[in-house]
C-alpha cells in the first residue's frame, strides 16, 4: 500500500510539473509571466508590440527551445530578486539569438534585474550577429542592473559584435552585474558603438574573450561612456585591447577600475586606444597585463591624445613598451602623477611630446599581489601622491591607484565601491578554507541587508547575512572548507543596492 501511495504522489507531482510548463509558439508577448507559469517554453520568435509591457516575474525561467529572437519594440520589466533571479537560457547547442530592444522611443524604461543570460548565440548577417543576450537600438532608458551573463556569444561575420551586450545609440545604465566567458569579433562582453555614453559601473569582467578587439569592452565610432570602478581580470583579445578597444574618435570616461592579468596577442595588454581623441584615464591600476607585441597596459595609436592622471601601471610586460606604447608622433598623450614601472623607459615607440609631470617610479606596496589584493600598503608610495586638484573621500589629496587608502582610521577599504558607499572586501584572497569577511552599510538607519556567495555559475552556495542591521562596518569570519576550489562571487546588498567581488578559493 506504501508504495502504491508513493507511485501516486509521484505521479502526481509529474503531472504539476508538465502543468506548470507554458509553450509560448511564436508572435507577440504581453501581460506578466509567473512563476506559476514557470518555465515559458519559446517555440518561435516573439515580439512585445510597441504599445505593450510584458512582466516577468521572480523566479520564472524563460526557455528558447531553438535559435529564436525576442524582439521588444514596446516595454518588458524583468526584475529578479537577489534569491529569485530570472533565467534566459537555452538548452543544447544551438542557443538562442538574443533579446533585440528598440522600443518606440515615448516608451517607458526597460529594466532588467537580478537576471542570469546564458547560452545567447547570435548569427547571422548584421545586426543579427550582434548582442548574443541583449541588444539595445536607438533607445537609452534602459537599466541592466545586478545581472549575470554568461556564455554567450556572437561568433559568425566580420561585423559580430558583443558577446553579452550591443549597444547602438543608447545612453544607458549597466552596472552591478558579471560578465564571464563571453566572446565575439569586437567587444566581447560589451559593444558600445555609434554614438553610445552608456554608464558602465561596479561590474566584473572576468575571462571573455575576443577574436580581434576588446577582450571585455569595445567602443567605436564616437562613443563616450563612463567606465567607472569595474574589475577586469583574464580577459583576451586576439589583436588589441586585452580588455578595452576603442576606434574612431571615442573619448571615454575612464576612472576608479581595476586591470590585472588580462591578455592581447598584439596591441594593448589592458587598453588599445585607437583615434581615441582626448580620452580620461583617471585613478586605474594596472598591473601583471599582457601585450605579445607592444603597450603591455596601454598601446597609443593614431589621434589619440588621453589625458592619464593618478594611475599605477605596475608590472605589465610587453616585447615593445612594457606599460606604454606611443605608436605615432601624432599621438600627444599627458601624463600627471601617475606610479609608472621605469618611468620614460616603459614607453615604447616615440617618447611622448605632451606633459610628463610629477610621475614616480617607485614599487606601489600593494597589500597583496598574490592573494589579489591591489589596496595599498600603509608605507605606500602611492598615498597622497596625486594631483592636489583631485581628493579622496578621507578629505586627504589623492591616492593613485583604483583603491584609495583611508586615512580617517577605519581602514583601507574602497570608498568607490558605489554611489551609496557600499564596501565588500575579505582576506587573505586568494584563501583555502578560511578568511574574513569585511563590510560596510551605508547611512545609520536600519536598512535590509543581505551577503550571499554565488558559484561561478550563478547558483547560491551560501548566505552569510539576511536580516536588518544599522548602518556601519562589520566583520565577519568565513569557513569555507566545504566548498570545492574555484572562483566565486561575494555580492551584498543593501536595500536596493549592491556590490559584488571575486573571491578565490584554492
């Protein structure tokens, strides 16, 4: 009798689970999609008309069962929770082609959050080759925010660009989010072109990977985005920019991030600036990136005048200007307090005809370079050796470098973390079964605050915090001897803010 009952329960959780399936055979999409409903079977392309909004609530799992395009000419509002985020996947080999954003433009904003992108895979001729997960059109109030994007990409034509993201004529925000193992010809995880200044902040770039130009980002044709406190790690190009490329008269915002161990098999281990105009690169650090021919952090070409103030370049290496190459006597680049490895001597090809002031030479005492730790040492060099027209958060005259040294007595911690101040760090990192856990919240109410851990394929392995504290900085001690050694990431989130960090376990 005990096994007929089992056979029954199990036939009839079975049955609820067939139920719950929603096919969706192509045409146009509104309305809200529930968890209920869960997961939507795309069996064709799809289309939410120009005067429609689809919901798409937490939890719901939106599954293409073949090469589909979701084209979004009116609204959708995908929004996830930090336990319930949304998924866009698609099982097998073939992927799915993207989600294409070009909404009439008296539509109200586009918002993704807390959504997982896998298995995008755009082909085809131009623009369908472009934007494996997400491409945005002529349209700029779109927000992408605490999202994840992995395994895509955008592989077949001259023109493929964006692995993750494609962006044509949108100004818009893309922040909080991670960007791991995409690819494509340009810009493999993001692809900011024609006219684009998207806000690009606290996100992680790790490990993507393109066939020619920009291994993480790549900006083309008079764009001018803000790239501000990002982390680009073991990211790759064939040709330039290990991690950012831009051509055609681009002056990015440049400023707050960290560059370390990315790769380009021949220009620009970390950034290639190619006809960049006046580009600003302002308070980076740079170190252990990759060039196999020229400009092991930064390779100046053609037009580009960038105005460098405060960075460190610490240990690049390439054949022809282990830090710098200035490829054309046109190119006038100034240089201000900045921690360059062998000063003039790191600069390859022609010595560089702008100002050179008030540069060091001089190792930056980071605190950790084997355990990824790049904040600066108390004995630093580095601290207060900026440009007396720049300060730090600690009121002191800045620090170079992407992380600033707290004078105020609390610590070293990233003041830059995000616009509310949040901070997220733990040593040693890497670690092997131990480490601690720092955090701040911001403000002195009492805010909802929630620390997890995520594997590097997006799924919770662990929740350190989930309850309401006082604003203020805490402590923590973290044993992690259960978990497999890798990658994962630390994200904590504070009312409707977050940060996230990579942590390594060996």
């Amino acid at each position: 009798m005990k096994a007929k009952i089992t056979l029954i329960i199990a036939f009839i959780f079975s049955m609820m689970a067939m139920m719950a399936q929603t096919p969706i055979p192509g045409g146009d999409v509104y309305g809200n999609w529930t968890l209920a409903g869960s997961p939507y079977l795309i069996e064709g392309d799809i289309t939410v008309p120009a005067d429609c909004t689809l919901f798409i609530d937490p939890g719901v799992h939106v599954e293409f069962q073949g090469a589909y395009i979701f084209y979004i000419y009116g609204r959708i509002l995908a929004e996830g929770t930090v336990t319930d985020s949304i998924l866009f996947s698609a099982p097998g080999t073939t992927g799915y082609r993207g989600l294409h954003i070009q909404p009439e433009e008296e539509t109200d904003s586009v918002l993704f959050t807390y959504c997982r992108f896998q298995d995008g895979n755009a082909w085809g001729q131009w623009p369908d080759n472009c934007g494996a997960a997400i491409g945005v059109g002529y349209f700029s109030k779109i927000r992408v925010d605490n999202c994840l994007f992995i395994d895509n990409q955008a592989w077949t034509g001259s023109q493929a660009a964006g692995g993750a993201i494609a962006l044509a004529t949108c100004d818009g925000i893309f922040k909080n989010s991670t960007y791991i193992d995409n690819s494509s010809v340009y810009g493999a995880g993001i692809m900011i072109w024609n006219n684009s200044n998207p806000l690009v902040a606290n996100n992680i770039f790790y490990d993507n990977f393109s066939t020619y130009e920009g291994g993480a980002l790549m900006v083309w044709e008079s764009s001018n985005p803000v790239i501000i406190n990002n982390i680009f790690e073991s990211n790759r190009a064939n040709q330039l920019g290990g991690a950012i490329s831009t051509y055609g008269a681009c002056e990015p915002l440049i400023k707050h991030n960290l560059f370390i161990d990315n790769l380009s098999f021949s220009r620009g281990g970390a950034i290639e600036l190619w006809d960049a105009g006046n580009t600003l690169i302002i308070n980076n650090t740079f170190a252990n990136n990759i060039s196999n021919q020229r400009g092991g952090a930064i390779s100046i070409v053609e037009s580009s005048c960038p105005l460098l103030i405060n960075n460190i370049m610490w240990n690049n290496t390439a054949p022809e200007g282990s830090q710098i190459y200035n490829m054309d006597s046109f190119c006038v680049p100034d240089f201000f307090n900045n921690d360059i490895q062998h000063g003039l001597d790191s600069v390859g090809g022609f010595i560089p005809q702008g100002q050179w002031k008030d540069n060091i030479d001089a190792d930056p005492l980071f605190v950790d370079v084997l355990a990824g730790n790049f904040y600066l040492d108390t004995l630093s060099p580095c601290i207060d050796a900026g440009t007396d027209t720049i300060f730090d958060p600690d009121g002191t005259i800045s620090d170079l470098g992407a992380y600033y040294f707290d004078q105020t007595g609390i610590g070293i911690d990233d003041a830059f973390a995000n616009e509310s101040q949040l901070q997220l760090s733990n040593y040693p990192n890497p670690f092997v079964d131990h480490c601690v856990i720092r955090f701040r919240v911001p403000g002195t109410g009492h805010r909802d605050v929630r620390l997890q851990i995520y594997d590097i394929r997006g799924r919770m392995v662990g929740m350190f915090v989930n309850k309401k504290l006082y604003g203020g900085e805490y402590q923590l001690n973290y044993n992690a001897g259960h978990l497999p050694d890798g990658i994962y990431i630390m994200r904590l989130q504070v009312g409707k803010e977050a940060l996230s960090r990579k942590i390594v376990k060996r």
